[in-house]
C-alpha cells in the first residue's frame, strides 16, 4: 500500500474543511466541545491558516484515494517547534496505519526532531499513537469542559 502526503492549496479550502468537519463530528458529539472542536470551524479558518507562510496542509494519499489530511506549523526557526494541527483520517480509514505514516511522512518533509502537538485526554488511541510515535507528555493539561481535556506532548 503506498501512502504520500499531497500539498493542498487554497483552492482545496472547501475540500480540506469538509472533510475536517466530516473526520471530527463524533468527537464533537461526544464532547459538545464549542472552543476547540475542528467540527465546528467555519471554512474562514481553513482559508486563513492556507494563506499563512508557515502552514503546510497536506491531504494523506493511500493507494490513490484522499484518506486524510494534516496540517504542519514550521516556521523554520531553530528554537520554534514545529506544530501538527488538526491531523484526521475520514472515519472509513482509520486503524489502518495511515495517521502513523502520514506523521513519519511529515516528520521526513519537515525534520524528525522538535514537534508538538495536543490531542483529547480521554481518546486514549490518540494518547498510545502519538506516544508510540516518540510523543511524550510535557504535564501540560487545559480542561475544556467536565467531558474534554486537552493534552500537550513534544517530541524532542
């Protein structure tokens, strides 16, 4: 199975942010989260963060069919920490691998050292990928409701 990572552009807005919206609804239903939830983004966000010079989205390719997306925050900084945020795989694809190879694939892109990145506290598979991954927790928790707490890891 080939796996790539796909550069998106502007004119892939509305694609990437509805297949966000699509990839993060569940998450939203469990967690009524209406700070951060990606679900309920409006496609001026997914605009802007194109427009910006230090953002890389990329659709997760496997086997010629659009699985996923992922979004790299590189500055090209030394000191500054490259970011991956959102990255999601459509509900259809996933527990195949691909969020894994699209990080690898990112990390090869964009350097394998000095990431960050935040997941849910209570998705456990999120936790066990980004940690298998070489993530680790820096003790950095922020509740967002009595349901949702964010967790932030690096990886050095």
């Amino acid at each position: 199975m080939e796996i790539r990572l796909v550069k998106a552009g502007i004119k892939d807005a509305e694609k990437l942010w509805r297949m966000q919206i699509r990839a993060f609804q569940k998450l939203f239903d469990k967690y009524q989260d209406t700070e951060t939830s990606p679900a309920v983004e409006k496609i001026d966000k997914t605009v802007m963060r194109l427009n910006q010079s230090f953002t890389y989205y990329y659709f997760i390719e496997a086997d010629h069919a659009i699985v996923g997306a992922v979004r790299v925050i590189d500055r090209h900084e030394k000191d500054t920490a490259k970011r991956i945020s959102p990255m999601f795989v459509l509900p259809e694809y996933r527990n195949k691998g691909y969020a894994q190879k699209a990080m690898r694939l990112a990390e090869a892109e964009h350097g394998s050292t000095n990431w960050e990145l935040d997941t849910i506290l209570q998705e456990q598979g999120n936790c066990h990928l980004y940690e298998k991954m070489g993530y680790h927790p820096t003790g950095k928790t922020k509740v967002i409701n009595e349901k949702m707490t964010l967790i932030f890891y690096k990886k050095d």
